[in-house]
C-alpha cells in the first residue's frame, strides 16, 4: 500500500532554486518519491510505501 503527501511551494524571493533543492532532499531522506510537480510549481506530489 502507498501513502501520499502533498505539499504547496511558497515561491520566495530569494534563493528558490536552493529552497527547493533542500526540500525535495529532505523528503528523499525520509523515503519520499516526488511523482508530480505541478506545472507552476506551486504543488509538489510524493509517495512512499506505508509498511516499510
């Protein structure tokens, strides 16, 4: 079984690139897959096995 998560991107004015950078590796780190980036950015889809 898969669980979700989905999180809204705040653009900043500074630094986005590397705000976003750190972000996707943070959720990497706690076994989250990004499968959808929405087309502005703005929403950022992950998923991960419930049982592992």
């Amino acid at each position: 079984m898969k669980e979700y998560k989905v999180i809204t991107w705040k653009m900043g004015m500074t630094k986005n690139e590397a705000r976003l950078e750190e972000t996707l590796n943070l959720y990497s780190r706690e076994g989250w897959d990004v499968t959808h980036i929405s087309e502005n950015s703005t929403r950022i889809v992950f998923e991960r096995d419930k049982n592992r």
